[in-house]
C-alpha cells in the first residue's frame, strides 16, 4: 500500500468515526454511506475493521452502527493526559465560584467549536451543555472568540461549507453583519452573545493564546438572561481574561 493510499484510508476512517456526535449517536450502513458519499461496499469493509478493534459497535437487532468501547478507553487516557484539561479545570472552578455561573472551556477542529470542558453553576437554573457537544462557529460567545482569530480562508470555507444557519432569535445569519461581529470581537478582544444558540441564554468569552499568541482554546461564562445585565458582562469579561491569561502563563511559561 502506497503512503498516499495509507493517508486516504486513515482520513477515511477519521471521517467515520467523527459523523458520531451527541445528536447523531447511530447510524445504519446506507444513512452513513450517503452522509459520507462512499459506496456501501467499501463503508462496510471499514466498518467491520473499526468494529474487530473495539472502535464502532453494530446493535444486533437495529443493526444500526455506535461508537465502541476502546473510543471511551482512549478519550478517558486523553483527557488525562492532556495539559490544557489539568491546567484549566482548578481555574474554571474559580471562575465559576467567582461569577457564579457556569464556565466553558472550547476549542475549534473541523470547522465545529467543541465544548472540552466546564465546570457547572450552583444554581437550580443553569444553562445545560454537555461536555463533548459540537457547534457551529457563528453563534454563540465561545464559537465567534474562536471564529474571529481563525484565518480569513478558513472563515471563508466555513461559510461556504455550512452557511450561517439559524438557530435562535438572535443568531447572525447574514455575512457582512458577521463580519462586522468578527472584527469588533478581534478590536474588543472578547466576545458577548444573547439568545444566539438558545433561548433565554447570554454568554461572554475570552481567547486563550499560546506562546506565539495563536489562539488556542477560549475560556467563557454563561447563564440565563435573569442573571445579566451590562455591568456584570463587563465584570466577567474582565475575570474571564484573567482566566484566560492564567491558563496561557501555565501551559507555556517563559523561560
């Protein structure tokens, strides 16, 4: 097999265990065959090799297809093992001790923002997100402080891809109005949503950088519109880049 063909089969095999999501946690062979354009013949080869490695599991009497056993294995050791989890996890603690609300750790792959990590408000009502939950870029604090820092291309290609699709009443669906959101984000240097992703809900985000000042994750704090108001966005904004700033200094010290 030549490197090329290796690369092929392994993007291939990459696309199929990532068609799995909190939303769409099964497929059958012909609902995954038109989602990927790849005949039947071949997916299924795929699938039966995913599957004698512990990697996807097919239910024997809906002979629908869901992710195995070794992904949770390996997701356990990753997270683990990863800095930004170790690093981030006591200073969100603090962060929502400090606001009382619910603080997100998110980071962009894939032309999606995918909520790492967060920790929960005490309150009985409290924005609910799951760990793991995929989102469109253009809506919502954490997604557009993400958006905003990607290269213009790469903004492009998402657009062009995906489209601006509406999800609540103050989603931007329009392009030059997000555009326009983007670069203030960039001026402002965080990013405030309001019912963009779901009703009743506010948010604000900073970035967090790395040594090089690329944007790596972003840090945020969310609630429901009750508890909110101007002075208390700008007051978490202010804690959430203290946040952010704190996590960059611990993942990549100065020597």
């Amino acid at each position: 097999m030549s490197i090329s063909t290796s690369v092929q089969t392994v993007d291939r095999l990459v696309r199929i265990i990532d068609s799995f999501s909190a939303s769409r946690r099964a497929w059958t062979l012909t609902e995954l065959s038109e989602h990927l354009d790849l005949p039947k013949s071949t997916l299924h080869r795929f699938l039966c090799s995913l599957e004698a490695h512990g990697i996807l599991r097919q239910d024997e009497e809906s002979k629908r297809w869901h992710l195995g056993y070794r992904l949770f294995v390996w997701g356990c050791l990753a997270e683990k093992s990863t800095a930004l989890h170790d690093v981030a996890r006591p200073i969100m603690h603090q962060l929502t001790a400090e606001t009382g609300e619910t603080t997100l750790l998110t980071v962009y792959h894939a032309q999606e923002v995918i909520c790492v990590e967060k920790v929960e408000s005490s309150h009985s009502v409290r924005l609910a997100l799951d760990v793991g939950a995929r989102h469109p870029p253009h809506a919502g604090a954490s997604s557009k402080v993400l958006m905003a820092f990607l290269p213009e291309d790469e903004i492009q290609t998402i657009v062009q891809n995906q489209g601006l699709p509406w999800l609540c009443t103050n989603t931007i669906t329009d392009r030059d109005e997000l555009n326009a959101e983007l670069e203030r984000i960039r001026a402002q240097g965080y990013a405030q949503s309001v019912e963009e992703t779901d009703e009743g809900a506010w948010g604000v985000a900073t970035p967090i950088r790395g040594w090089n000042g690329e944007v790596v994750a972003a840090i945020g704090v969310a609630g429901p519109i009750p508890r909110f108001g101007d002075e208390l966005a700008q007051e978490y904004v202010a804690r959430c880049e203290q946040a952010a700033r704190r996590i960059s200094s611990a993942l990549y010290p100065r020597t």
